[in-house]
C-alpha cells in the first residue's frame, strides 16, 4: 500500500469515527460560545448550559457550593456523550438539530420542613443529561429554580431554557408532580 493510500485509509476511519460520535447524541451542540475560559453550548436549539470548563480532555460542568457543601447540578449519563461534548467544545464544532429534544422527570424529593423549598427534582433531557432543580415557594406560587450561581455578588445562570414551549411542558410536569406526590403525603 502506497503512503497516499495509506494517509487516505487514516482520514476515512477518522471521519467515520468522528462522525459515529456526532450520530450517537441525541443531543446536538448547536452553539458554542466562550467566556474567559468557560463555554457556553446550546443543546439541540432548546436548552443552554452555561460556564463549563475544558480541562484534561473532559468537561467539568458547574456546580454550587453551599457553605459547607457541593452540589452537582448536571449530570453526564452516557461516556459517549461526554466524548461527545469534549470533541465539540475542543474543535468549536456544532451540529444541526436531529430530533426533538424529549424529557422525562427522573426524581423528585419532597421536603416538609422548609418554609421556600418544597422539593428537589431533576430532570433528564434525551437519556443524555440530567439537570437538577428545585421546586419553591413564594408568595406568587410554586416555581422551578434552575441551576445558576453567584459570581462577583450577581446570580449567573447555568442553565436555561431557549425553547418557551419546552420550558413550559416541562414545569408544568414537575409541578403536577409535587403537587400529586405531596398530596399523596398529605393523605396518609
């Protein structure tokens, strides 16, 4: 085999297996943007992670610290999907939306002693990706709080919601939930 054919083989495998990457997430990096030394992705034109770092070859994602405790806010579900994201992020690659962006409500854990959070909750995007959050109370009624975190005295937000319709379907879910759960609670 000649060294042409041989450099030619290299690129094919290493398209095909690039490209298997990008097949695999049902989630798409479909925006990248960089702060300082963070990233900012948008996943799948509907949901937005925010402050990611780059390090080693592998992500951190954000988390938050309490006083005396760390919180993980985002989970990573699959290997794949993390090779995924490391590929993307380092060669500020993106990709077209394939599908929709499905959900589901993995957990939710009601609290009864806390006069603002009533529960935490996560919520996992396309098998891909857990988030999680917080159901509260205030004089307005119940809300979801995503994750975000102070920086220099300014709550920043880590995630957020780019599709309305998908934020709406997916409060409301996480809403009924509590709602049918702690009555539930509430009948024993």
């Amino acid at each position: 085999m000649t060294l042409t054919k041989i450099s030619l083989l290299v690129l094919i495998v290493s398209l095909i297996l690039c490209s298997s990457l990008s097949l695999y997430a049902a989630l798409k990096v479909t925006e990248i943007s960089q702060d300082n030394k963070s990233f900012n992705i948008v996943l799948n034109d509907d949901i937005k992670v925010s402050n990611i770092l780059l390090k080693n070859n592998d992500i951190e994602l954000p988390i938050y610290k309490g006083k005396n405790k760390v919180y993980k806010q985002f989970g990573i579900l699959k290997r794949e999907f993390r090779q995924y994201l490391v590929n993307a992020l380092s060669q500020n690659k993106t990709s077209s939306k394939s599908e929709n962006t499905v959900f589901k409500a993995n957990k939710l854990s009601i609290l009864k002693k806390h006069p603002k959070i009533k529960a935490f909750a996560s919520v996992v995007f396309s098998d891909d990706i857990e988030i999680e959050c917080r159901i509260m109370q205030s004089k307005r009624g119940l809300w979801i709080a995503w994750p975000s975190n102070k920086r220099s005295g300014i709550w920043v937000k880590d995630f957020e919601f780019i599709n309305k319709d998908l934020r709406e379907t997916v409060e409301k879910k996480l809403l009924n939930d509590y709602i049918s759960k702690s009555d539930k609670a509430e009948s024993k």
